[in-house]
C-alpha cells in the first residue's frame, strides 16, 4: 500500500517549509517516490534502519547526513521535517526490533506502588524522559519504553547483548506515553506542582503568607510609631512620614536615572556553537483562554531560529478550557509543539501550569513565553552566549519586553512608555550592578537544574516571576538582560490595564511581605545592598502609588498656601514643604527622562501627550494600588486573567498566522512511498 504524506498533515502543521530551511537538497523530494532503488550502499544507524524498503534511499542519507550535522538521530530529523510520524516512527521500529507495540489508547495500568508515596522527581523521570516501569501480574516487572534517536542504537545493542529483555520491552511513540503518563499520574503531578514548594520550604511560599495579619501587625507598628511622635510634635510626624516615603521613592527612581546615563544593556558576543552542539531547548507557554492567540503564538515559534528537532515546545493549557484546546486541535501542531493538559487541582495560576509543564520538559533550558508574544528568531541563540559568557553562576537571562500596540490607544501609549524604561533602563543597570531582578513574567531563560533547585515557581503568588528572580538571588544565581526583543500586546482599556496592573501590584506586595518575614535571614542571604535593592524595587512603585493621592493633596495645600501669601511658619513645615515640592518634581521629570531615553534606545520618540499626562497615570496607578491592596486581603491568591489579541495588532497578527497556516498546509511536501 502506498500512502502519500504531507508536511501539512494533522499534527505538523506549521512545520511546512523546513525544507528550504534546513538544508533538504534541491530534488530530493523528486525520488522520494515508490521504487527508488533501495540497493545503494548504505550502512543506516539503527534508528533509521527500519525505514530501508519503505524511505527512499535519498531521503534516508540526507536524513543520516542532517542528524550528524545536528548532533541528533536520523528518526528524529525524518519526525521534524514531517517525512514521518512518531507513530510511525514506533510501529516501524517495534517491527524492526522485534517488540511488542504497546496500544497508545490503551491506558497503562496503575503504579505498583501508592502514587501518593512517589515523589516529584519520579513523575518528572517518567513523563521526561519517555519511560515507565508497569506491573502486569509476572514475575518480572515489563518497561514500555519510548526511545528516540541515539536511544535506540543503545536499545539495539542490548537486545543482541540479551535478546531474553524482548520479554520485558514494550514499544511506544514517545508523545504517546507522555499522554498516557499525563493521564494517569496527572493528578500526583499537579499535585505536586502545586503544593511542592508550600509543603518543603513554607517560608518562602505565599501559599503560607496571612496578609491580613502581616499588614496588621505591620500597620500597629508603624502607626504605634508615628503615634508617639506626634504626641510630642505632630508636624514631626508628618515630616518622618515624608522623609521615609520620599527616601523610598527616590531610591527607586535614583537606579532608573543611573541607567539613564549609561546604556547598559548586554550585547552579547556570537554564539560560536555549531548545531551539533546545541542543547535541547525546552520552551513553557501557558495558555488560558487564548483561542485567539494560538495561531499568531504557533507561528512565532515556528519562525525560531534553532533546529527544531532540539526544540521541545510546551502548549500549557487547563483541562477544561475547550476552546484553546479547539483551536490547538485544529491547527495541528509541528512535531516540535505539543499540548500539556493540566488538571484543576490547586490554585489556577500561571504558575502552577509552568510547574506542571516543568516535569514533562525535556531540555537543558528552559524559556518562558506569553500567548501573544513575538520573540525575535534568534533569541534561544543569543540567550544561550548569555549564559555561557556570563559564567556557571548566570542561572536566568531576561530578554527586553517591547509593547507593539502603544499607539492603539492612551493607556497602552503609557504602558509601552513603562516597558521601555524598564527594561531599556532599569533592568540593564540592575544587571550590570549585579542586583537583584524581579522578573518580567515572560521572555525569561533559565538553566534547568537550577530552576528545579530553587523551586521553580510558587503557584501562590500572582507575580511568580518577581518572587522567582528574588528566589534565585537569594541562592547565590545572577539574572543577566540581554538585548534581544520579545514583541508583547498590551492592555488597550482601562479596565483590563487596572486587572493586570491590580495583580502585578498585589504580587510585589505578597513578595515583599514573604522575603520580608525573616527579615535577618534577607539579610544574610543577600548583604545588606542586595536586601536594600530589594526593599526598593519591590516597596518603592507600590508605596509610592498608595499614597501619591495624599502627597498630591499635600502639594496642592501648600501651592495654595503660597499663592494665598501664607509661607511655612516652622523649621519642620518648611522640611515638609521642600520634600513635597522635591519629590514630585523630580519623579515627575525622572520618570518622563526615563521612558524618553528607554524609547529613544528602542529608535522611537514619544508623544507629548504622553509626558504631559504623567500625573493621570500615576492617579490611575494608585488607583490599581489601593485595588490590589483591598483583593490581598480579600482574595490573595486570585488570578486576574488579562484578554490578549484584543487590540488592532493582536487580530491582525492571529489572522495573518492563521492565513498562513491554512496556506502551509496547502503547499505541497515531497510524496512519500510506503510499501
């Protein structure tokens, strides 16, 4: 039988023009027809030896020439560039190899052993690394195994060593028991991802953290202090009230205006590995409710510069959200992607997803990105030259976040403005100084076994990525920003701007107040300017939001005393009155500074509505400030889910990928005879 396959076939979708790309050579695809002669001398490694009869000769010496340049298995190579399936790839070499094909639809039996009583690292070894061990009533326990490339020369070679082990092997497609693994130990997993970090290290979740209690006892002490001093002078109060906050706030905003004056940012030097040197690359991107997202998302990542058979691409989606799991279906997947259903156990963050996605991640490192992010192509490279010019101690590299949908409306005007101080501005200089980062949710590069060392990720709190970065610090790791771009979508109304701003201000304050408790150990764990910085970046934008209202009525009080020829009558009010007047001068100017010189390094000029409307922001800022204060108490752990692909951009980048998807899988791939 004969049965012709395209690249575009369900399940490899958006792998179509890997030909050009990665070096198929010009008329192969003409004799990958029935009938090739197959008497060619050729000695096939084992992984590709089951196809000799079926490939034609042509495409299987390619495929053996790619996986040499690569570093990889031919079988691996035949997978990427859609010649092939893993299910195919499973049955031919099962046949070959003289095992039994387990059923991928039938489910595997349950652990010998209660799976409460396995641990994190026994899930993740099995889901990772395509192996499980199952008992089916002999006397010797029966491995289904799922090996792929180099794997099955080491399977060949034991089967001739000991050809008595075919008793004791199955064979299965390796996404198919990862689907099965999923499915049957799904709940330990997310159990564990879940509850992990909170169950062994209690002190550094915010799964443990009492808010109300932490602000309470916080507010008494404060108040408890300032209470006494205003019993000898009430004006003195005032004024320790403003010198704390201003000191706070201009520490702050003095790190944004050092990075003013010298432009930090890392251009790192080429990577001089070649693609057999590569490691595999394991890249999260959770996803939830984001159906119109996904064809913008697959095509992106499809358009990265790295060989996709050491790609390894997480979709990360809750069981029950049907439509992105729809339009996922639907689009059908590049060999390199596949879908991670996570189960509703424990809180629904971000977070939790990326623990859960974490244990069934194959590659050296990890990226993470959003569902509408655009990361340049040659980011995974530029990201790895990070990691090696920075030293074994760089265990996070953070690439710059670009909003691309500023001019849609005011509030995402504003909020590309903020991105570019951050992180054309602020996070360079706190790299260069070797500061603590807090992490910007996305576009973050990390070495895996470090990430697994720390924790990973607390599904607790609503701004993971801020407390991971302080997390990392702690242990002794360095977070390095480097140039290269991700393209993101940001909030183009009020409403979704104040949920997203709500929970990125409830997270700082959470993080605060879980690195905050033991406020000693901080310190040891950091130095006393490791532990200042943090304090800094985490209080300084939130306390200066709550109470800039305050501030501004101040200010307004004594420009109203001033035109009404009324001066300060004390040496005290006099201090008040020029810390007023210092403060808001220079935030207002260092933060208009700050988002021109971070727009002027991304080649762009912001408009002068921008910078004259500063101080509408900043009332809109502490008016997400006090919200995120109010749901701390009420519901700290509640995830407020930002809508993307909602402005102009967003549809017009879903809608073009989605156009060109349905075109690749039009677009002819080289037939391929099977017998």
């Amino acid at each position: 039988m004969v049965m012709e396959r395209g690249l575009g076939g369900k399940g490899d979708g958006a792998g179509a023009g890997h030909a050009a790309v990665h070096g198929v050579p010009p008329g192969a695809g003409a004799s990958v027809v029935a009938g090739f002669p197959s008497d060619l001398p050729l000695d096939l490694p084992a992984e590709l030896a089951p196809f000799r009869g079926h490939l034609a000769e042509d495409m299987l010496h390619w495929a053996e020439s790619r996986a040499r340049q690569i570093g990889m298995g031919g079988d691996e190579v035949l997978v990427a560039q859609g010649a092939v399936s893993r299910a195919e790839v499973a049955r031919f070499t099962a046949a070959h190899l003289g095992l039994p094909l387990n059923d991928p639809l039938e489910p595997l039996p349950r652990w010998p052993v209660d799976p409460s009583a396995l641990t994190r690292a026994d899930l993740a070894s099995a889901a990772a690394r395509t192996a499980t061990v199952v008992d089916l009533g002999g006397s010797a326990p029966v491995f289904i195994v799922a090996p792929q490339g180099r794997l099955v020369r080491r399977l060949a070679r034991a089967l001739r060593l000991a050809p008595e082990l075919r008793h004791r092997l199955r064979l299965m497609a390796p996404d198919a028991l990862r689907r099965q693994i999923v499915a049957r130990d799904g709940a330990a997993l997310a159990t564990a991802a879940a509850f992990r970090l909170r169950d062994t290290e209690p002190a550094r979740s915010a799964g443990t953290l009492h808010p109300l209690w932490s602000l309470t006892l916080l507010a008494l002490l404060m108040g408890g202090l300032l209470l006494a001093i205003a019993a000898f002078e009430p004006a003195l109060a005032v004024l320790v009230v403003q010198l704390l906050l201003s000191l706070v706030f201009l520490s702050w905003l003095a790190l944004r205006l050092a990075g003013c004056c010298f432009d930090a940012t890392e251009h790192e030097r080429p990577l001089d590995l070649q693609d057999r040197d590569l490691p595999i690359y394991s890249i999260l991107v959770p996803l939830y409710h984001e159906a119109a997202s996904v064809p913008g998302l697959v095509a992106a990542l499809a358009r990265l510069n790295y060989p996709p058979e050491k790609l390894d691409i997480k979709l990360v989606v809750e069981a029950d959200d049907v439509q992105t799991r729809a339009v996922i279906a639907a689009l059908g997947l590049p060999s390199q992607m596949e879908e991670v259903a996570v189960p509703d156990i424990g809180p629904r963050t971000k977070p939790k997803a990326l623990n859960t996605a974490l244990a069934l991640a194959r590659g050296r490192y990890v990226a993470i990105f959003d569902a509408e992010d655009l990361p340049e192509p040659d980011q995974l490279r530029r990201a790895l030259a990070a990691f090696r010019s920075g030293g074994p101690q760089v265990a996070c590299v953070q690439a710059r976040l670009t909003i691309d949908n500023g001019p849609v409306s005011w509030i995402s005007g504003h909020f590309a403005a903020e991105y570019a101080a951050q992180f054309d501005v602020l996070l360079p200089v706190l790299s260069a100084l070797e500061l603590p980062i807090l992490l910007g949710g996305t576009s973050n590069h990390f070495r895996r076994d470090v990430l697994e060392r720390v924790g990973a990720w607390d599904p607790f709190n609503v701004t993971e990525d801020a407390d991971l970065g302080i997390r990392l610090a702690r242990a002794g790791w360095r977070t390095r920003v480097i140039g290269s771009s991700t393209f993101e979508e940001a909030p183009v109304s009020r409403k979704a701007w104040l949920g997203q701003r709500g929970r990125w201000l409830k997270g700082w304050a959470q993080t605060l107040l879980v690195h905050g408790r033991h406020p000693l150990e901080l310190m040891r764990d950091l130095g006393w300017r490791q532990t200042l910085a943090v304090f800094v970046l985490t209080a300084g934008p939130y306390a200066s939001a709550l109470v800039h209202p305050f501030c501004l009525a101040i200010l307004f009080w004594y420009l109203a005393q001033g035109l009404l020829g009324e001066p300060c009558r004390s040496g005290t009010e006099v201090l008040v009155c020029a810390l007023t007047y210092t403060t808001f001068g220079v935030g207002y100017l260092g933060t208009a500074l700050t988002m021109i010189i971070g727009a002027a390094r991304r080649q762009q000029s912001l408009p002068l509505k921008l910078l004259a409307t500063i101080p509408i922001y900043w009332l809109l800022l502490s008016w997400a400030a006090w919200r995120a204060l109010l749901e701390l108490v009420q519901r700290p752990h509640h995830w407020e889910k930002t809508q993307h692909a909602v402005s102009a951009r967003g549809l017009r980048a879903g809608g073009a990928a989605l156009k060109n998807t349905c075109e690749a899988r039009r677009r002819p791939w080289p037939a391929v005879a099977w017998s």
